[in-house]
C-alpha cells in the first residue's frame, strides 16, 4: 500500500492536519449556542460542555492524537468512522482510549469521520504491517458509505459518498443510485469486512467486530453483532456529546468495557 493509503483523506480546509484544533465537523463554533440551548430545552438540565471543553489533536495522516510509530509491546488498532475518532467528546473520552485504559496497552485510533469499512480497509492494509498490533477492533458504521480512487483530481484522491450527498448535488442519479443501492452496498461491505479479516490473518491478528445500527451476522466474521449499551441507565438526554450528534462518554465508556470482554477469547 502507498503513502496515499495512510491518510483518512487528502487534507480539507475544514481541518489542517497535523494540528491541533478548536472544533470539528460537525461540532462547530456556529452551531454550538442551538446545541446547547436544544439540549438544555429537551433535558432540563445544564449543558455539560463549553467552547472550550474539546481540543482535537489531528495527526499528520488525519487521524485523532500522535503521529503512529511502532511500539514495544502489545498493542491494538480501532476502526470506525466519527464514532470512533470522537467527535464532540475529550481524546480521553473516546471508546479506544477508554478501552486501552481497560486493557493496559497501547490502542491507536484510526477512526476516519464520514468513511465506512472500504475506508476502514485502506488504512488498515497500510497500517497492520508496520504497528504489529495484534488485536484488531472494528465498530462498524451505520449507514451506506462508499469510498473510490479519483486519479484525474488534483491531488489525486480517495473520495467518499455518503447518504447526505444525495441532495447536494455532487453526485448524478444514476451514479447514486449504482453505488449506493441496498444490493450493491451489501456485497461491498462484505467484502470490506471480508478484507479486513483476511488481512488481520495474514499478519496474525484477531479481529473483534461490532455492528453500531444492525443484527446483522455475515456468516465467519468474529463476534459481528449489535452492541447494546442502551440499558435502563442510559438515556442520551444525560450523555450528550457536545454536538449533539453523536454518542457521549457514558455510551464511550460502555462500548469500550462490550470490546473488552471480547479482548483474548
């Protein structure tokens, strides 16, 4: 895989990677006064964050916190999308933190926001070689998301397409409707997962993988199923990320501890 294959993408001007900043699509200056004042109407209760509350370290490669080197030791890789990365919540907060907390090792966070599992298979067929980690953890996106290779763009670069580009424009109906029909959408994610855990065999690691929106179950694959941290004491109206979008540090917490149980089996 090529130095290309180690990015989330190539650099936005939403974020400069390699940098250290204030907000995040979708957490945004803009929109954080309605958050806090939908959150604060729906709960009753003071929201728990401020402008100043999140410092996101975005890596050279567009991924949250330090550049990647190989370490001594044991260690492990998360894949997933915004949910992963951390939107709206502290580095600290996140499920991979909490979980190498847990675990007592070493986790690098290769949560790419607005991807899915072909994106999740790029970065991993360019990273599993060089970090050694054994233990490969993948929090499965919600959602249709598909990702090319776009050779006449300046740079040359991955492009992704997601449900909410159906109305913007970008896209023609009938490439749409092509990449993004349920049918098509289900054979690309089973051969990205497929991928994944092919290449977690090859280098001899195993791979734990858990579905955010489905009970869905792709015969072969390790511990594929929907994680439930939606007990009687959750409620999001008390775990709110500063976004409002996506899951808080409770939900964080609970997935690290449903990943954790899985670690060694």
């Amino acid at each position: 895989m090529n130095e290309l294959c180690s990015r989330i993408t190539t650099p936005s001007s939403d974020v400069n990677y390699n940098s250290v900043v204030d907000w995040y699509p979708s957490d945004s200056a803009d929109m954080f006064e309605q958050n806090k004042l939908e959150f604060e109407k729906k709960s009753g209760i003071t929201f728990p964050w401020d402008e100043t509350s999140i410092k996101y370290r975005v890596n050279s490669h567009g991924f949250r916190g330090d550049d990647f080197e190989p370490i001594e030791g044991e260690s492990f890789i998360a894949l997933g999308c915004s949910m992963t990365f951390g939107v709206g919540i502290k580095e600290e907060q996140t499920w991979v933190s909490r979980l190498s907390e847990q675990l007592g090792i070493h986790g690098y966070n290769l949560g790419a926001p607005g991807h899915g599992f072909e994106t999740f298979f790029r970065v991993l067929s360019y990273w599993l070689p060089i970090l050694k980690s054994k233990t490969v953890f993948v929090y499965i996106n919600p959602g249709v998301r598909r990702e090319w290779f776009n050779a006449n763009a300046n740079p040359s670069a991955f492009h992704t397409m997601g449900a909410w580009h159906h109305d913007l424009d970008h896209y023609t109906e009938h490439e749409f409707e092509m990449f993004m029909n349920q049918t098509e959408a289900s054979v690309a994610k089973a051969r990205a997962l497929y991928a994944i855990k092919g290449i977690c065999e090859q280098y001899g690691a195993t791979v734990v993988m858990l579905e955010c929106e489905h009970d869905e179950v792709i015969e072969g694959l390790t511990h594929l199923n929907r994680v439930d941290v939606s007990d009687g004491a959750y409620n999001d109206t008390v775990d709110p990320s500063r976004d409002i979008i996506h899951p808080g540090p409770i939900f964080n917490e609970r997935l690290a501890e449903r990943f954790a149980s899985f670690h060694g089996d």
